[in-house]
C-alpha cells in the first residue's frame, strides 16, 4: 500500500493500494472513523454507505432482534430531528422507557398488559410532539433514492444514493442522526417488526438457514439466535438495552463512511472531519465466542413449510480472513457457474435436477461451503442427495478439465469487474470488507493467490474438508410446519401525528443552497457507431474504452408472433452441440474463454447475446456463429422444454 496526497500543501493524505480497479482511496480520522472512497466520473450521483459493525450476533441473549429493531429507529430523528417541542416530548419519553422496563420485568400477564395500556397511552400524547416522518423529508430535499438499510448477522448499513452537489447536506443530516438517536413512535415501529417476524415464519429460506447454522455453528450466535429475534424477546423489548447497544457499538472507531462516485476525495475528507471529527471513540466489546465442536459424522435436519420441496447441504470453516474461506469460491466455482461446473455438465444439463447450485457463505468467525438443489417431479430428496454427493466424489477425485480452476478464477474476476462497473458494486464490495475485517490490500491481492491455485490444490483441499462424515443436509419438506410461533400483536391506539410541522433543525436544513450541477450533454453522433454489414444486417456499437467486458445482441426481427416455435428454440439452444461439439463442450468452451451466451425470445423480437471479457470477443463470435450453423439436434433436452410450452399453451385455454 502508498499513500497519496492530491496536493503537497493538503494534510490529507490517503491510503491506496497500487493496481486495485477501484482505485479506492482510504483514510481513517484521529477518532478512528474509517473512510473508503471510489470515485465514478459515469455520472452526478454519489452511492452511500454508513457500515457498523454490530448486527445480531452482538444482540443481548436476553433481548435479541435488538440490532435489527434499532435499524428501525434509527430513521426517527434526534433530540434537535423530528420533535417540535422536545422540552414536552423528552419527559414522555422517559417515561415510555421506564413503562417498558417494568413491563419486561413483569411476570404477570394482566399486570403487563395494564403497563401496556400505560405505555399506549403516553405514547399517543408523546406522538403530538414528532414531526412525522422527518428524516425522509429531508433527505428527499436533497435528492436521494434508495434510501434504505439493512441488517445482518455482524452488520447494519445505512444507504443512500444523492445527487453529487448535495454532499455537504449530506453529511451534515447523518452526523446528525447518529449523533444520538431518539427512540419516539417506539411502540408503533414495533407493528411493523412484529409484521416482519410474522411473514418470515413462513419463508422456508428462513427454516432452512436457521437449521443449518444451529447444527454447524450450535453454542455460537450464528447458531443460538436469528437477525429477527425470538418472538418472545420481540415481545419485551427493551428501550434501555437499545441505548446501551447504541452507546457500546455506534462509536466512530467501530463504523466506516463508504462513498463510491462523482466527488473530491479532497471535500469528502474535510467534510467527514467537520462533521464526524468531533465524535469521541469508545471501548468497543470484545466478541469472544468458543469453538465448535467437530462434525464427526452426516447430520440431517427436517423443516417444513408450504413451498415446494429442496435439500440445503453445509460444510463449516474458519472465518472470512482464513486461507480455507478464501478456497471457497473457488471450489463452489468447479462445481457450479451456470456453464462448465460439474453441476452444470452433469446434472443440469442432463437434466437430472430441476435447480443445482453451490456458493460460500462468509461469516467473520465461521464460513461455510453450501449446496442447494431441487428434485423434478417424482424425485425423493434421498436421490436429489444422493446426485450432489456423485459430484463432491468426482471433486474429491479429481475428475474435472486442468484448465477450469483458472477459468473459475477467471470468471470470478470478470463478476467483480462487472460488479465495479456500478457505484453500488463497489461500495458493497468495500462494505463487506470492512464487517469482515479483511484489509482492503488483503481484498484486492487475492487474486495473486488464486492465481496459483493448482487442481491438485483443489482436490488435497476437497479431500482434507469437504467429506462424506462432516456436513449437515438439510431436507425442506413441502408440508405444515407445526413449530411456528407468530407474535400477536398488542393492542395500539392509531395515534394523531403532525405531518405537515417541521423541527427547527429542519427549517435550516432546507433554507440551505447547494451548489448547481453543470449539465453534460452527450453527442450522439459521436458515441454510437453505424454500421451496414449486408444488405439486411445492421450494425450499433457504443464503444467504452475504459471497460474490459463487452455485451454483444444479435437482434432478430421476429418473435413469438411470428412463430410459438422460437420461444421453444430459446429455451432449447443452451443444450445443443455442433458437428464439431459436445453440448457439454460448447459450455466448456465459452466458459474456457471467459465468456457466456444466452438465448430469449419476445413476442416481437428473438435475441441472442454473448458477453464477457473483451479479449476474448473474436473467438466468442467464432464460437457463437460456429453454433448457430452448426447446431445438431437433442431430442432427450428438447422434450422438456416442449412438454413446458406445451402445458404453457394450454393453460391459456
């Protein structure tokens, strides 16, 4: 890593990392607030991120969903944001707090529900002081969209995406709800967790994740509690436990400002200084955790729930930053990538399983390795078991093509260059980083390891890991899940808020003048590219010399409309060969070159479209045409995609 200053008389001088595409510049303030800054000239809007690091795995045993509740109240405003009379509110308030401790602590039922009462009550006289909904007034006013957050097991993040003028409004309207959030229309949020508790119970993604990380992870938050809480813990919440976790997690030194866009890295810094500087870090919890026991043997879980059947598969490994989780996309890669995996090849298209995929999950203290598969029609989840297992056989075997370790690499990496392309990308990729602990240099560096991975790594690794006697399947029956706990929700009083009153703080907020944004105007004659090939082939090109990936449309002038049968041909091509090609090598082939095709068909309009790193583009239209003269036909992958279309048109009789 370097440091860089823009301009010798700056003090500001930014960390960076020589190579890294998103040429991020890096900065931590004398508090320990971290800044991560990629700059994006595409267009006038910069993309936001507030990272903290605490999410549910950092809730109280006794009080968990509590992270993810404060998200929540985190859009209600401050002392100075959202109260028209704070002298009066802040004494309701208080009293709200103390009404929820007691009745927390309260063991009889009708006593709490006379303290529930109690707390209705104040919180309807207490709702005549909050400027509703103030925060999105304001930023509104400043052009954001998106704006939004979210929590997970080691992170809450604040979002916004604004116009690039509107910086400095920006930073003075989140320093100030961070400052010291108020926890008003407390009661009425609680509606709205309790509503998204209630729909969670009957997602079976849901039931699935939790039985995995309560066998792998079983003495670990990972494993002990969920980002949503217990319906119990929701039940008797506590407004003092939340202050406390604001205190102990919401410090400076424990969050990160992510901006990926059009700005001065310069401005950025001063104005991150101006209005964050004064911020005092604190003494952030150890999180200490014990270590799991070993999987000695297959663990199988059953959950049920009304979606269609699918098996879940798991193995643990150390956390994030571990040599083992950075194997893991790799090894996920050989066996699945929508194209060359031993997934793809050998059950999706040979059609055995109706879906087949295997991804990485990465946690700070544990990761993990995951596959996830769906039977067809009349297939017991014993042989939808049975068909992923053959395919960890072959990996521990080593049966898979030399070469596809690197082109695995290889497609990772054009992902992430395609990922950079937008300021959403980058700033995800910076946040994850950051809750994850790993260096942005460690980030960026790791594919000069990667790089060097051989086969023969691949399979010491699968054998030493990735066993038959070490995982968890789980089994997602279509059936009544008889476990389910939904929250009844307490009695409330619509309460009367003002919606048309503003804080003081916000009629400054909007007296304020940003600067203007010069327009940009493009020359169209200029960016597209004219062509005529033949007679009846027409050629647009908009050219990016800055990208190294193309997308290249051949657009045919006719479509269902035309003739049903195309609909079926898109559905089809994907698993044809050629005089010269096995189906199973075209894939390899594309997927050898970095490269991938698809096929779709409108009602006006049939499309084929091949896309992929730019250094491969000659051999991919070579590939591509060499497909689409040379097809052979398939009848056994032709029969599902006709049966398809053919139950398709019946039903619209």
């Amino acid at each position: 890593m370097h440091e860089y200053a823009p301009q010798a008389s700056q003090k500001v001088r930014f960390t960076s990392v020589p190579g890294d595409p998103a040429q991020v510049q890096m900065l931590t303030l004398d508090n320990g607030l971290r800044l991560f800054l990629s700059v994006n000239r595409d267009e006038p809007r910069v993309y936001t991120e507030i990272a903290v690091r605490a999410g549910s795995k950092h809730d109280p045993a006794d009080t968990t969903g509590l992270a993810h509740y404060f998200e929540h109240m985190m859009f209600k405003g401050t002392d100075r944001m959202g109260t028209l009379n704070w002298t009066k509110e802040s004494e309701l308030l208080n009293q709200i707090e103390q009404k929820f401790e007691a009745h927390r602590n309260e063991q009889d039922p009708a006593r709490k529900k006379e303290l529930y009462t109690e707390i209705d009550k104040l919180s309807f006289e207490a709702a005549r002081f909050a400027a509703a909904n103030e925060y999105d007034k304001l930023v509104s006013a400043i052009g954001a969209k998106g704006t939004n957050a979210y929590t997970w097991v080691e992170q809450t993040v604040y979002v916004n995406d604004i116009p690039s003028n509107e910086l400095e409004r920006w930073f003075e309207l989140e320093s100030e709800r961070f400052r010291r959030p108020v926890l008003r229309l407390f009661h009425t949020e609680l509606e709205t967790v309790f509503e998204e508790y209630n729909i969670s119970q009957d997602k079976d993604f849901r039931k699935t994740l939790k039985a995995l990380q309560e066998t792998l992870t079983p003495t670990h938050p990972y494993g002990t509690q969920t980002t949503l809480g217990r319906g119990e813990d929701l039940k008797n919440p506590s407004q003092t436990n939340i202050y406390r976790f604001f205190d102990q997690y919401y410090v400076p030194n424990n969050m990160a400002v992510v901006m990926s866009g059009d700005f001065d890295p310069e401005e950025v810094a001063r104005l991150a200084q101006k209005y964050f500087g004064s911020w005092k870090s604190g003494t952030v919890p150890v999180f200490r955790y014990e270590k799991q026991p070993e999987l000695a043997s297959r663990v199988r879980r059953d959950v049920y729930g009304n979606e269609a059947p699918w098996i879940e598969v798991g193995w643990r490994f150390p956390g994030a930053s571990s040599q083992e989780a950075l194997m893991l996309p790799l090894v996920a890669g050989i066996l699945h990538n929508y194209q060359a995996g031993l997934f793809d090849l050998n059950i999706i298209q040979q059609q055995k399983l109706l879906e087949a995929y295997a991804y990485p999950r990465a946690y700070e203290d544990f990761s993990s390795l995951l596959l996830m598969a769906k039977p067809r029609d009349g297939q017991s989840l014993e042989e939808v078991e049975n068909l992923l297992m053959e395919q960890i056989d072959l990996l521990r075997e080593g049966k898979f093509e030399d070469w596809l370790p690197q082109a695995v690499v290889r497609d990772m990496k054009l992902g992430e260059i395609r990922n950079f392309e937008k300021n959403q990308g980058r700033a995800g990729a910076l946040t994850g980083a950051f809750i994850l602990g790993i260096p942005w240099v460690d980030f960026t560096g790791r594919w000069d390891i990667l790089e060097k991975v051989s086969k023969e790594d691949i399979v010491s690794f699968a054998r030493q890991h990735i066993r038959p006697d070490n995982y968890v399947t789980v089994y997602k029956h279509q059936g009544e899940d008889k476990g389910v706990m939904k929250v009844e929700k307490p009695e409330i009083t619509p309460i009367e808020v003002n919606r048309e009153g503003i804080s003081d703080f916000a009629g400054g907020f909007l007296a304020k003048e940003t600067p203007y944004i010069e327009p940009r105007f493009l020359d169209f004659s200029k960016v597209f590219q004219k062509a005529t090939l033949s007679e009846h082939v027409r050629m647009r090109v908009v050219n990016d010399k800055y990208s190294k990936v193309f997308r290249l449309h051949y657009c045919f002038d006719m479509g269902k409309t035309a003739d049903r049968r195309l609909g079926l041909a898109a559905s089809y091509l994907p698993y044809l060969g050629t005089s010269t090609y096995s189906p199973r090598q075209v894939q390899q082939e594309f997927y050898r070159l970095g490269l991938s095709f698809s096929a779709s068909c409108q009602d006006d309009y049939f499309f084929l479209t091949l896309e992929g790193l730019s250094e491969s583009f000659d051999q991919g239209v070579s590939l591509l045409e060499h497909l689409i003269s040379e097809a052979r036909p398939n009848a056994e992958a032709l029969a599902n995609p006709a049966a398809k279309m053919k139950n398709q048109t019946n039903a619209s009789y």
